[in-house]
C-alpha cells in the first residue's frame, strides 16, 4: 500500500506539534522517521495509525481519503515505544487478540487461531513461549511478541515507534535484522521511528528527517549523507 | 579488599532484633485491643443469654425488615457506585479536559463532610420545605422519610470508594494498553471488557467490598434522612442504636453481630479471592 501525506499539521491546544508537512511513501517501502526528541515523529506515526487526528491536511492509502478514517478500519500493524502488550493475557493471547476481535463472520476459527499464532510465534523464533506472561520475558522478546501481535491482524502497513528504544546495543542489531527480514518476507509498508541515525541510515530504504515539527529532508541514505539539504541535517546525521 | 564481602552480607534492613520486637509487639497490642476485643465483646454480648435469645433477637419483625431494608440498599447503591466509579476514575485518568481537578475534589467531598450533614443537606433538598419539596409533594413522590432518600444518602456516603481506588491503578497503567487494543481492531466495548477490565478488577473489588461494607454500616447520613420509623425505614445500624436505648442489648448486639458478620464474611470473600489468583495477581502487578 502507498501513503500520501498532504500538508498535514497538528496543534495540541496551542503548540504546533506538526506544522504542515507533504511527504509520499512508495508501497513496499521501508522508511524510518528520524529527528530529536520533540520533533513530531510519534505525532505523525499516531496520525496515520488513527490514534490522533490531524488539525488540518489529509492523508491518502492507496489515493484514497483516509483522513477520518476509524483506527479499527486502518488495519495498521502499531508497535509501540514500550510495547504496550497486554499485561493479563499469555503471549498466545496476546497475539491471538486482534483475530478474536474481528466481527464473527471473519473470525477464524479456534484452529485456524492457534495455527496462525504458532506461525507468528515461528517467524519471530521463539516457538516456545506462548504460555508465558509478559512479565516473563525480557525486553527484547517483548519487542518481538508485539511485532507478532500488530503481524497477526494481516495489516495493510506496519508502524513502530522507536522499536528499539529501550534495548541494549547488541539486541537492538539483531533485531534491526529482525526487522529487516520480516520487512522483506512480508512486503508491508513499514514506518519506524527513531532518533538513532545510525539505525536509520543502516536499515532504511527512505529516510525522513524531522525537526521542530517539520520535514528537514527526504531521500534514501546515502543521499542524506552526501547531500545534506541543511545544517540541521548535517550535524544530525554526522555523528 | 579483604572486608568488601563482610558488608556484602549486611541485611537490607538494618534496625535491630529488639526494635524490630517492640515495632510488632505495638502492632499486635493495638489490633487486639481496637479490632479483635471489640469485635469479641460484641459476640459474647449477644450470647450472653444463649443461642436462642440470640436467635430472637435478629428474628423480630422489625429486625429482619431492618435486615431486609439494609440489603436491599446495600444491593442497589454498590452497583449503582461501580458504574459511577468506573465512569469517574475512566475520565479522569485517560482523558485530559478543563475542571478535572475540580472532579477530583468533588470525588472526595463525602470523604471530608460529615455524614450527618450529608444527611441534613439532602433534608433540606428534598424535605417538604426544600428547594424541591413542593415540586415532589406535587407529584406525589417521597424522598425524605422514605427509602429513596436512604437510598440517596448511601449513595452520596459510599460514592468515593470505587473511584478513589480504580484511579490510582488507572493513571498508572496508562493508555498504551488500550489503543493497542485498537489498532488491532476491537471495539470500545471489546476495549473496556478485555483490556481495561481485567487490568483494575483487584482495585474495583477492592473498591467494591469497601463501598459494601460502609453502605450496609452507614449510620449518621441515613439516620437523618430515614426519620427512623420502626420497621419501615430503620436499617440495621439504626435499629442496633434503638434497641440500645431500650436496653434491649442482647437483641442489640446480636443484630450487631449479624452486621459485623456480614463484613467479616466479605473480607474472607476477598482474601479467599486473592490466594485463588495468587499467580495472576502477581503477572498483572509486576511488568
Ligand atoms: N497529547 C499531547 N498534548 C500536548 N502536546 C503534545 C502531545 N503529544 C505531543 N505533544 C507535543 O508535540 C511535540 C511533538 O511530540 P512527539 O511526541 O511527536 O515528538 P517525538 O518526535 O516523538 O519525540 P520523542 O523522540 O521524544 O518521542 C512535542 O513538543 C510534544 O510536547
Ligand atoms: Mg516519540
């Protein structure tokens, strides 16, 4: 699926967390939202996810309006910053959760449920833990059972919110391979944000950086380093 | 570096064996002598003259319509405060708008004002010279005197219980849980049942057994507004203090007994509740 972003802004009360900003995502794309702290990623990744909604502009799935579009309907796969799993139910529920809350008629059934989280469970290698709590695991698993989760509803687009945030170095590289490969196997339209350059540039086909609500520069990797469009640009991204 | 593992085997706490003894003995002391003698008292009170005169004192027709009237609130007024209290604690912790300090403040009012003014107050609302009371002698409806208003004051006496205890658990869990919920497609409804429930059910029956307890024990608010006719707007607390005063103690305390059995078999409700989840209630606490 490809997104149109149009000049889309945001205003909490009175502060501008997005001024307009205009931005077209290729479907397929793997695209990571990069800026300081404040600079409006998780405002723009919650807009196209249906969690906020924009002050003014429009976005676009496929050419079609999907401005006041319901987050139930988006289908957007949402990973959030501390993972946000679901503390009550077992991993198997908690993957399990969006296949059970659709309308019965596209319910699958039990069966076909627990095939399809033991695939998920497959995908992000860890097979065995589908019994367990949340709280019985580490942060890195954590992060995997929520990719399976936002996985299991079959979405349209994937969107993640600094996915590798709270991990340690050498975690957060397997996962970015993690990533990478499910990205590819899936062939969703990925959004991720992050303030990490060196994760951006590494594993992003398209890169967008953000500064003070608005887009500093679009353009894949090695364009962003070689032909920063700004002195924003440049000093964020030499490190 | 010879004496680093010494310290590494001090306990976390350091206070000493004898301290520690005196801080139970204080403890034990102070339970025996305001929960456990009390409560003993009222007992052996109410036995003092055998079973049977125990059995017939809470078997009079004034006693068990009093019994009868004090379930009967306690029935309606907790699950009335469960929706109320969700509905409170829900829009104070999850959403942000103008006057919700002021709510806050407004939960805790019963809490701060006496029950007995509570009482007064609704008298003055809604008796036959109130701001309402021709309005409701006009349309033939009784409040004061009667069991609406007892109904009113327990409502207005046990109302901050649920809220006060879902809206502690509530802030600090967030909304990340339920918009997942909805990213992946549920319902508000589907939202509230599966996600937000299971996450506050220990607070809210925590909340509820407390809101129980004190609508069946409520006394001052309920006195003023039942006008305590026999056998039809006397609860159990208020018939207790009458049979009292016509030193009828035995008939007194046994009905005493029955109050404080009914919150004692609540509190065992509750802990047998906790050991049967155990396990759950520690998943859902740590994370
Ligand atoms: N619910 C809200 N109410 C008021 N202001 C908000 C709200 N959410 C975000 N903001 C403001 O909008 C601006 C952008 O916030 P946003 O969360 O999008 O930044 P971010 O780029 O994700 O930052 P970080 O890297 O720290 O997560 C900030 O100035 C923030 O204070
Ligand atoms: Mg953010």
């Amino acid at each position: 699926m490809y997104i149109d972003i149009d000049e889309l802004a945001k205003e909490f009360g009175t502060s501008r967390a997005l001024h307009p900003v205009s931005l077209s995502i290729p479907a397929g794309a793997l695209v990571a939202l990069l800026g300081p702290s404040g600079s409006g990623k998780t405002t723009l990744l919650r807009i196209l996810g249906g969690l906020e909604f924009p002050t003014s502009g429009r976005v676009l799935f496929d050419g079609k309006d999907a401005t006041g579009m319901s987050v139930q309907e988006r289908r957007a796969g949402f990973v959030f910053q501390h993972y946000a799993l679901f503390r009550h139910m077992t991993v198997f529920e908690n993957i399990a959760f969006g296949l059970r809350a659709r309308k019965r008629r596209e319910r699958p059934g039990e069966a076909e449920i627990g095939r399809r989280v033991n695939r998920l469970l497959d995908l992000i290698r860890l097979p065995n833990i589908g019994g367990r709590y949340p709280s019985q695991l580490s942060g890195g698993q954590r992060q995997r059972v929520a990719l399976a989760r936002a996985l299991a509803i079959e979405p349209r687009m994937l969107l993640l919110d600094e996915p590798f945030g709270a991990l340690d170095a050498k975690v957060r590289k397997e996962l970015r391979q993690g990533l990478r490969e499910i990205h590819d196997t899936t062939g969703l339209t990925t959004i991720f944000v992050t303030h990490d350059q060196e994760e951006a540039m590494e594993l992003a086909d398209l890169v967008v950086v953000m500064s003070m609500g608005r887009i500093e520069q679009i353009g894949k990797p090695a364009d962003i380093r070689s032909r920063p469009s700004s002195d924003f640009v440049r000093a964020f991204t030499a490190a | 570096m010879a004496d680093i593992p010494v310290q590494a085997f001090t306990p976390v706490t350091t206070e000493h064996r004898h301290f520690r003894a005196v801080l139970i003995g204080i403890s034990v002391f102070f339970m025996v002598i305001l929960l456990f003698a009390p409560l003993a008292t009222i007992f052996a009170t109410a036995l003092s003259d055998g079973w049977k005169a125990a059995a017939e004192g809470i078997s009079s027709p004034d006693a068990l319509s009093a019994i009868r009237l004090t379930l009967t609130v306690a029935a309606i007024a907790v699950p009335l405060n469960i929706i109320f209290g969700i509905a409170a604690a829900w829009a104070i912790a999850k959403f942000d708008f103008r006057g919700k300090a002021f709510l806050i403040t407004l939960i805790d009012l019963p809490f701060s004002v006496s029950p007995v003014v509570a009482g007064l107050a609704l008298v003055l609302l809604f008796g036959s010279h109130g701001a309402f009371g021709t309005w409701l002698i006009a349309h033939d409806l009784k409040i004061v005197f009667a069991f609406p208003g007892i109904l009113l004051a327990t409502l207005f006496i046990t109302f901050p219980f649920v809220a006060r205890e879902l809206i502690p658990v509530m802030i600090e869990q967030g909304r990340a849980e339920e918009e997942a919920a909805l990213t992946l497609g549920a319902s508000g409804w589907r939202v509230f049942r599966s996600v937000t429930l299971p996450n506050i059910r220990w607070a809210l029956l925590y909340g509820v057994l407390l809101a129980n307890a004190r609508a069946m024990g409520e006394f001052g608010a309920v006195a003023v507004i039942s006008g305590k006719i026999r056998g039809e707007t006397t609860t159990m607390p208020i018939m207790i203090e009458m049979l009292y005063n016509e030193y009828l103690s035995v008939a007194a305390f046994s009905l005493a007994s029955l109050l404080a059995a009914l919150a004692l078999v609540t509190l065992a409700l509750k802990s047998l509740l906790e050991w049967r989840f155990a396990g759950q209630l520690a998943a859902t606490r740590r994370h």
